[in-house]
C-alpha cells in the first residue's frame, strides 16, 4: 500500500462531489395532485438486473463490469441481490478510499480511492478475496473480521503497522480503518464495509519529529561533546538512522589542515575499513572521498561493497541507500553525518526532508556547542590573558619600588603590596584588613589629617596628596630614630559616578626629610666645620711652619758654618765650637723633622678612619710586651725631659690567668703611643714628672673596671665587634683595660666634653703652647672602637689627667713560630705574612759591613741614603731603575755564572716608584730567575715607599718583596730592619716577610 493518501483539500472536494452525484442519481417522486405532501416511488428501471448500468462511466467503474464475476461465487452482476447492489453501488461512488468485502470469502469491491492503497494487489484484488488479495496481513485482518461477526459492530483499527508489497518492495506503512458489518436480505451479516485511511506520513513525521526534538541544542555550559548531543538519540530510531558515522572536523591541531576525527557511530564495528578514526579531509581511506562530494551538499548513493560487515540496525534488513549530511554554519564546516536509509521507505521527498532536518538540527547543536566552546576558550583565554595580565601588573606592583594599595569605600584593605607593608610597618594580619587599619599606621597627631584626605577622596576629589609621618621608626645615617614619612597619592576608583575604592601609592621619603632637616643643621654644622678646617688648617700650617722654619734657620747656620769659621782665624777650638753648633742645629732639624712626620701620620690614620680603609687584624700577643715595647719607643723623650714612668698589672690579669690574647697590637700601639705623647707633653714642664701604665683584663662589664668618676667619650657609631682568631678553638672574650696616668696640668669638665672631637683640643691655649694638630685623641678613640670598646678621661687643672680605654679580646695561644721563638722580646713590631723566605742563609754575611745593592731614582735621595749607609760601614752599589738593578745583580755572587768571582750581595734596597722598571717589577723578575736557577740564593729585598697602605703593602709582599719601610724612615730603622732581615738570631725572623712603619 501507498502512502499517498489525498491531503484535505481534495478529500473535501471529493466528498462534495459525491453528495452531488448522489442527490443526481436519487429517483425523483413526483408530488400527488390530489394531496400534494404525499410522494410516491419513481417506477424502477426497464430492466432491473441491468442496475450497474447507472453507474458512473469512469475507468475504475469499467474494471468493475469487466471483472469475471461469473467465475466469482457473487456470480453475474446482474444476479446480485439487492443488498450487494446498494453497498456495492455506495461503495464505487465513493470519493473517500472504501471496500466492500462480502460473503464468507470476502470478496472485494473497491473503489477508485481505495486502488492506491491496494497496492500490486490492485486490479486484482476486484472480485478477489482479501486472503488472496492481501496474504501478507490476512492473519491480522481476520481477527477483526471474526470480532465485527461476533459482536456485530465496527471494528476499529488505529494506526496499525503493514508490511505491503508495492512499488517495488516490502514497504513499511500505518493505516486508520474500520470494518463495519453490513447485512444483506435476510438480516444476517452478509460483508463488511471497509473505511481506510493511511497515515503513514504523519507516523514516519511524528517518529522522526519526535527523534529530532529530543535533540537539545545546548545554551550556555554543557556537558559532553558534539557528538553526546547527537549518536543516543539517533540510536533511539533505528528503524530510521540503520548506521550511522558522525565524523568532526579538527582545525586546531595541525595548522592549514582540516582533520576527521570520528566522534561517534551506530552499526559500524570498531576498526571498520571504512570509518578511519582520525583521518585527513583529503585522504582517499574509506569513505572520505563520499564525505567530500557532500561537502557542499547532501548525497545519496546506494550501499555498495564498502559497507559489507555493517550492523544494519533496525528490522528491515541493510540499507539499500545512505545518505551523507555535511553539517555546517555560519560559512564554517563542521564534520558530516552518514546515515543509512530505512529499506522499507522509499526515498522519496519525504526521506530527502528528514535527512536536511537532521543535517539542519545536528548542525546547529553543532554551531551552538562549537560557538559556546569559542566563547568559553575566548573566555578563558581572556581570562588568561587577563590572569597573565593582572599576575605581571600584579607582580610588577607587588614588586615595585613604591608602595601600593586598594581599599574599599569602608576603609578596609583589599589589597597591598609588600613595599606598602615595609614602608609602613603594617602587620598584614587577616583581622587588621577589616576597618580603616590603614589610618593606625600614621602617628596620633597627623591622624586625622589622614581622615580628612580619605574623606575628601570618598567624596569624590579627583586625587590627594599626603606628606605624613609613620608610627614606624627610620633609622638616620647619623642621630636619633625618628618617625619615617612617606609621601602619598590616592585617587577614586569611580564606577556609574560613584566611588567603588580608593587607590593609593606612596613612597618612603624619611631620608629625603631627614636630609632637608638636616641640610639646615648641616649648614650651620658646615659653617662651624669650615670654621674648625681653617683652625685645623691654621694649626698644621702653623705646626709644619713652625718646624720648618727651625729646619730652614738650622740648616741655613749649618750651611753658613764652615765660611764662618774660615773667615776668622781658625783654631782647634772655633772648629770644635762650630762642629758642637752644627750638632746642635742638626738635633733642632730632626726634632722638626720628627713633628712634621707625625702630624702627617694623624692626618694619614684620619683618612683612613674616615673611609673605613682601616682594618683590624687581631693576631695572638702577650700584653705586658707590648706595653713595654711601646714605652720604649719613648726612652729617649722621657730621658730628656727627666720624667719617671712605671708600669702596673692589675690584679685582674692574674685573677683571669690572661697569658696570651687575640688582638691587634699595632692598633693598641697607636692608642698608647697617643696617650703617652700627651702625657709627655703635658707632664715636662712641670716640677713633678711622672706617668704611669697600667693594664688588666676581665671577663665582663668592662667600666666597673674603672673608677665611677671617668667621663666617657660619646659613642658616634655602633661599637664594632672585631671577627678574632679562635686558634685550636680555645678562645673566650676578654676585655683588655689601659691606663695612662701622668702629673701634668690637668683639664677643666669644660675641656673634657670636646677632648675626642676632630681638630679639638683642650682650649685654644693647648695649641699655642704645647701644639699639636688635635687628631691624636679623635683618631684613638675612632681606633677603640673598631676595637669594641670605649674611651674616657679623669682629671682636675693642676692634678695631672688619667686616660682609660678598654678594648675587645679573646684569650688565645701562641702561634706556632711564636711558641718555639727562643727570643720573644726581640720581636719587631710589624706585619707578617707567612710566605717562607730561603732557608739557605749564609752565615758570614757581616751584619756591620753589609754589601747593598741600592736602586732609587731620585739622586738626591739616592745619594744621601747611599752615604748614610756607607757611613755606618755598608758597601753601596747604586741603580737609578730595577732595569740597571737587574744588570748589578748579573755582576754579583748570586749570578749563577759568576758565583764567588762575582761582587758580594747581602741585600737589594729598591724604592718602589721609578722610571723603565719599578720595584716591584724588579722583585718579580728576581723570583722568577731565582726559579730558573739563574739566581743562586735567596735575595733578601727591602722596599722604600711613601704608600703606606695596607693593600699597598700587602701588593708588594706578594710581588716578592720581603719588607717594606714607609717613607720617611731613620737611617737606624732601616738598618735595624736589614740587620733582622739577615740575622740568624730570631728563626721567625727568617720565616716571614715584614712590614716596618717607623
């Protein structure tokens, strides 16, 4: 049967019809003349049995009277009773699809309407019995016939499913029909009018319409991928969809190449031939080449032997046709949908309609998930992109160099960077967020200063700036801790012309304040300062003036001497009276000489505190030695001015078993050489003359050490702990005490308090009379503290003064070479380094008469120290540069090829400083031929320089000098230092290398 049942229009225009022809075809009854309302029957026709001849002439009604009834149990038309006659003739001119069935065969008369829905039963189902006409649904027919006979009413039949044998094939179709039992003559049931109507369309439209609406397109989030969207409700018609590929275009994950990933199927076996998983558009695998014909527009081919192994789904056997959908929107491909054909339909422009719904329908749940997909990726990557953005501004902020912070309207903090916390000293404490917390960090007194701004900026105010100082402390280069104060800007966050936040940066700026507060004491400070820098500078001038005029007037009498005396007559006694004046004048020029010297040494030791070049360098010593080596250095001072001096241990050292301690010794004996300098000055000219040292050490609270009445110094910077030597782990803190006590004139409290100050002194009166360019006790209290400890004073005018300091130690044991040293109190008081000299010492060098091989550049220098040495006895070779230094050296007994031919060479003297080659170039140069062999012995070298510095020093040890001397230097402090450098006595001596600074 057909599913081309009439639509409305024409069942109306039929029906209409069929009224008409019927109204046609009734006999009029004429109208009684008599009585007018009484109708009679027209006389029946000329020949009764011929009634199919009234019968409309159409070619269905001429099948009808072709039709062999005679071989028909209904026989002859013309035999017909008159019951088949009038359900028969109803039948025929119906419009509507209609069949008799009559007789206990149901034989069947059918109407024009009722021919499509016959099917290939049609035309012989006329006169045929319904088993015979439709064999197929005879066993469900015949239950309804047997109900209608039973119960004598119609039977309904709704939408049922059959299998009908037309156009070609089995076809799936649903009819609505009754059957109603009609009686004949006799009053039984004699057929059955049969009402149908086939809607196949509107069940194949509900079943398919019913699939596509459970397609959700997706808004918003979804769950799953396209294809969760589309394969499990295409599984739930697989009376339509038999098979099905979904494949989904991928153009993300190789560039320029449209990939098929197949996300879904029905029906094909896993690894099928023809459904490659992942496959390029353009490949020729499988199917794909269908799948691009279809890439414009739908296809329908029929199955061929690619699909051989396919699990046809449904019950109608595999697909003749399958049809493949591209899916697509928006100009944009997003994969193809294959799907097999329902065998019982035909492909009609029903079919072609379901398979652009479903194209259409998959489509946009397509777009819709790939455009939801690209809003969310477009989301999240600008999300990320706003992340990353917001983390490098958020790093950039939260590692800036200003303070940052975000506050709400409320005053509480959202957020703040880790320079706002260090600036302000907030504690960042979750409960502190809440609140206008911000506003505690700010002193009391500029608080509500700070409210007002914030109230100005909730008002609206564009920006405010703020200078206002913090409860957190700075710390000045110099004074006092004082309030830290930043400078801010803050500015509205303004949403819809409302404030939603406040944003604010800031800046520390205690420094800049500190230094404009300060600028103004500095300027005072400055004009007071350059008023002490001339004084200072009037004083040394005054202080090397002075000696240098004595030197010039010395020298110039000394000069003048020998004309003086030759002018006159000379005798035995003018000579000796000349020699005894030059004598005299050439004490007053070393005198000079000597004060020159050490003004210059203040000056020097203050640049060197000054710029922190000054570098401690503890080292084990034992005490009593050094304070009876410093002494010493005064022997001839004290002599002169007949003053007594003594020296004292204090209990305390006894008491602590102090032996050997760790610290530097050079630094204590510029301290004391200070105090005991005063102390000569100030004590020689009166009738009393005596000083006295003393010494102890303990273990803690240095001061209880001293007498309560000393007044201490002012501590201008930090005390610093010196790093000390640990030698075999044994050390603990000392504290060593001094004590310099003398009978001279003694101070006022008033000219104690500046004591310690730079280019003070006790009273204007102190520089006149006693001179001096008063660094000494500034620069040892600088040098206490690089010590660790401190500095103070006792005295009374005309009760003498006592000077007291204390410094930081540990106890220690004696190095090494220390320990075995068989003569300790010999020790030079210089700086070592441990680089070991030859062992090979020759024991007939004679320490008086010493051959020196001298290189200097300066001649005038040169000649005098040549003369000075020869003088004493010494054998001088001179060189004007280390170039003609190196040429003597090659003449010498230390020459591989001249050995004892060669002249003798006990000691090379260099100044460091000269034209071609310089001293320490020459130095290495020695070493080096000393490694060849070209120089046979190890040969001592003393350098003369005016750089007095420790990295100076230490630069010219390690080029291969073995001792250096500052200039300016005593002829006897050089021969001294020679006379160690080659003496056998002292084996420390002949291990280290030495720095001497007379």
């Amino acid at each position: 049967m057909n599913m081309a049942g009439a639509d409305d229009s024409r069942r109306h225009a039929q029906a209409a019809q069929q009224q008409s022809e019927q109204k046609e075809q009734q006999p009029q009854t004429p109208l009684d003349p008599i009585n007018p309302t009484s109708t009679t029957r027209a006389p029946p026709p000329q020949n009764p049995s011929a009634w199919y001849l009234n019968l409309p002439d159409t070619p269905h009604i001429t099948l009808f009277k072709n039709t062999d009834w005679n071989a028909s149990q209904l026989g002859p038309l013309e035999t017909w009773g008159i019951a088949l006659r009038l359900y028969a003739q109803q039948v025929l001119t119906n419009s509507k699809p209609a069949c008799l069935y009559w007789g206990k065969r149901k034989l069947a008369v059918y109407n024009e309407a009722f021919a499509p829905l016959a099917g290939q039963a049609h035309p012989r189902l006329m006169g045929a019995p319904f088993v015979v006409g439709f064999p197929e649904i005879w066993a469900q027919i015949q239950v309804m016939f047997d109900e209608a006979d039973r119960t004598g009413l119609a039977v309904n039949v709704d939408e049922i499913q059959l299998l009908v044998e037309r156009n070609g094939f089995t076809e799936e179709t649903y009819f609505t029909a009754n059957f109603n039992p009609v009686r004949g003559e006799s009053g039984e049931i004699a057929g059955y009018h049969n009402s149908v109507y086939e809607v196949t369309r509107q069940i194949l439209s509900d079943r398919r319409t019913k699939m596509l609406n459970n397609m959700k397109i997706p808004t918003g989030v979804h769950q799953g991928d396209l294809a969760s969207y589309v394969i499990p409700f295409l599984e739930t018609n697989p009376i339509d969809i038999t098979m099905s590929l979904f494949y989904e275009v991928d153009e993300d994950s190789v560039p320029n190449t449209q990939l098929l990933r197949l996300r879904g199927k029905i029906g094909v076996p896993e690894g099928h031939p023809s459904a490659p998983d992942v496959v390029n558009l353009d490949s020729s695998d499988g199917i794909i080449p269908l799948l691009r014909q279809a890439r414009r527009d739908m296809i329908t081919i029929p199955v061929d032997d690619n699909f051989a192994g396919i699990e046809w789904q449904g019950s109608g056997g595999p697909s003749k046709d399958i049809s493949i959908l591209p899916l697509s929107g928006s100009g944009r491909l997003f994969g193809f949908l294959v799907v097999g054909a329902n065998p019982r339909r035909p492909l009609d422009e029903d079919h072609s309609q379901f398979m652009r719904d479903i194209a259409s329908k998959v489509s946009s749940i397509a777009s819709a998930i790939i455009t939801v997909d690209e809003a969310k990726k477009r989301a999240e990557r600008l999300e990320k992109e706003l992340e990353d953005s917001e983390k490098q501004i958020r790093f950039m902020a939260q590692h800036a160099a200003v303070g940052l912070l975000h506050s709400a309207i409320d005053g509480s903090m959202l957020w703040a960077n880790e320079e706002y916390f260090n600036l302000t000293g907030h504690s960042g404490n979750d409960e502190v967020y809440n609140g206008a917390s911000f506003l505690d960090v700010y002193v009391d007194e500029e608080q509500q200063d700070a409210r007002e701004a914030w109230l100005r900026l909730i008002q609206g105010e564009q920006s405010v700036s703020t200078e206002l100082h913090l409860k957190k402390l700075f710390t000045p280069p110099v004074g006092d801790l004082e309030p830290s104060c930043i400078r801010s800007r803050s500015f509205p966050y303004i949403e819809d012309g409302k404030v939603k936040s406040v944003m604010t940066c800031m800046s520390d700026i205690s420094e800049l304040k500190w230094a404009k507060k300060t600028e103004a004491r500095r300027a005072l400070a400055a004009e007071e300062a350059k008023k002490d820098q001339e004084d200072f500078i009037d004083t040394v001038s005054h202080e090397m003036r002075n000696p240098l005029s004595g030197i010039l007037m010395s020298a110039d009498m000394i000069a003048k001497s020998l004309s003086e005396v030759l002018s006159k007559k000379p005798t035995l006694e003018s000579a000796i009276e000349a020699l005894e004046s030059n004598v005299s004048k050439a004490k007053i020029i070393l005198t000079c000489a000597n004060h020159q010297k050490r003004i210059v040494d203040d000056v020097l030791k203050l640049s060197k505190l000054e710029y922190q070049l000054l570098v401690i360098k503890p080292s084990p010593m034992q005490v009593p030695e050094m304070v009876t080596s410093t002494l010493e250095m005064f022997e001839s001072d004290l002599a002169a001015h007949s003053i007594k001096t003594s020296i004292s241990t204090e209990t305390s050292v006894s008491e602590n078993h102090v032996d050997w301690v760790s610290c530097d010794s050079s630094r204590l004996t510029q301290i004391l050489t200070n105090f005991l300098t005063n102390a000569i000055k100030f004590t020689k000219g009166e009738s009393k003359r005596e000083i006295n040292v003393s010494y102890g050490a303990v273990v803690s609270d240095p001061r209880k050490a001293f007498p309560e009445q000393v007044q201490w110094a002012p501590t201008e910077v930090k005390t610093m702990n010196t790093v000390l030597s640990r030698v075999l782990d044994v050390g603990k803190q000392l504290f060593l005490t001094f004590t310099v006590k003398d009978t001279g004139i003694g101070m006022n409290s008033h000219e104690m308090e500046k004591l310690f100050s730079r280019f003070e002194q006790a009273s204007a009166k102190t520089s006149i009379k006693h001179g001096g360019s008063g660094l000494g006790l500034f620069i040892s209290k600088k040098l206490t503290e690089k010590l660790g400890g401190e500095i103070g004073v006792i005295s009374q005018p005309g009760h003498g003064s006592t000077f007291v300091f204390y410094v930081r130690s540990e106890r220690t044991v004696p190095a090494p070479s220390e320990a075995s040293s068989p003569d300790r109190s010999k020790t030079p008081l210089s700086r070592s380094l441990s680089n070991p000299i030859d062992s090979e010492f020759d024991p007939d060098i004679d320490l008086q008469h010493m051959h020196v091989l001298f290189a200097e550049d300066n001649l005038l220098n040169q000649r005098l120290l040549a003369a000075q040495l020869k003088k004493v006895g010494c054998i001088v070779e001179t060189a004007n540069n280390g170039l003609e230094a190196l040429d003597k050296l090659r003449e010498s007994d230390a020459w591989y090829e001249k050995g004892k031919n060669g002249k003798r060479l006990d000691i090379f003297l260099t100044d460091w400083e000269m034209p071609v080659m310089d001293g320490l170039e020459c130095a290495r140069s020695i070493r080096e031929l000393e490694k060849e062999g070209k120089v046979t012995r190890h040969v001592e070298i003393i350098a003369t320089t005016g750089n007095a510095r420790d990295e100076h020093v230490e630069t010219a040890l390690a080029s291969g000098i073995d001792a250096v001397i500052s200039k300016p230097f005593h002829t006897s402090d050089l021969l001294k230092l020679m006379r160690e450098r080659l003496s056998t006595s002292d084996a420390r001596l002949r291990t280290a290398r030495t720095w001497s600074s007379p």
